[in-house]
C-alpha cells in the first residue's frame, strides 16, 4: 500500500533549480518569487512500526501559524507558506533556501484511525502520527453443551 502520491516532475523542476543556482553563482540575476511559478515541496520521510505510520517534513523557520495539516477523504494535506526573509530592501546574491507556499498530499490506508491522527512541529521538524486500526483478531466463542 503506497502513503505518497507519485510527483514525476518534481525531480526535472530540482535540476532547474540547481541550473538557476549555478548561473546565479555565475553573476547573472536571481530570479525574483514571481518568476517561480511553481510551488516548492519539503522533503518527506514516512516509516511505519507496529501501531503507526509517521510523516515527518522538514519545514523549517516556520511556526505553527504557518502549517496546515488536513485531512479530505483519504488525503492527508499538508500546505504553508514560508516567506523570503528578509523581505525588502535587499539584493539576493545567492539564493538556495526554498520560500513560498507549498504544498504535500499524501494517500492514507485504510486501516488508519482518522480520530487519532496527531501533528507536532519541533524545530522546523513536523510530524504526523498515523495510528493504525486495532486488528479485530480472533474471537475464541465457548460452546455450550446442553443436554436435554
């Protein structure tokens, strides 16, 4: 069962920002937020132990007031938006941290148990826990003789 919902041109967009980077290193100007059509997307890491699965995104500089995480059906959303500090005034010379909103969807599984699904942010580092159903396992039923 798959928790990420495939991005294939997220890699292609990754080579044209390093493209970017490179000739910027070079003397040519940075583009501005306005010229970056496309949001940028934090990195993910999911794993999962016996009563859960954990989303973890690296986020940071953002605080809670900038993060949301969401749930629609069986799509986990997660969506922000972190501003280019500083914000006016300044000419960029290099330009490598990632800004703007963004946002990550990911599919859930059916045995997950919606009610206990939990966020936390620490140090730029957000985690959703994903517990999953309790097995109903087996059910012993005593059988009852009854003589007549």
């Amino acid at each position: 069962m798959t928790l990420v919902r495939s991005e294939p041109l997220q890699e292609l967009k990754s080579m044209q920002d390093k493209m970017t980077r490179r000739l910027a290193a070079e003397g040519e100007p940075m583009p501005t937020a306005e010229s970056l059509p496309e949001p940028w997307q934090p990195p993910a890491d999911i794993y999962e132990n016996d009563e859960s699965y954990v989303i973890r995104l690296e986020l940071p500089g953002l605080d809670q007031s900038q993060i949301e995480v969401c749930i629609e059906e069986k799509t986990l959303i997660v969506r922000g938006d972190r501003p280019l500090l500083p914000a006016a005034g300044v000419i960029f010379r290099r330009l490598e941290s990632s800004h703007g909103p963004f946002a990550r969807t990911f599919l859930l599984p059916e045995e997950i148990d919606q009610a206990g699904i939990r966020a936390t942010c620490e140090r730029g580092l957000l985690q959703v826990v994903l517990p999953k159903r309790q097995a109903s396992g087996v059910r012993h039923i005593e059988v009852e003789v009854r003589r007549s």
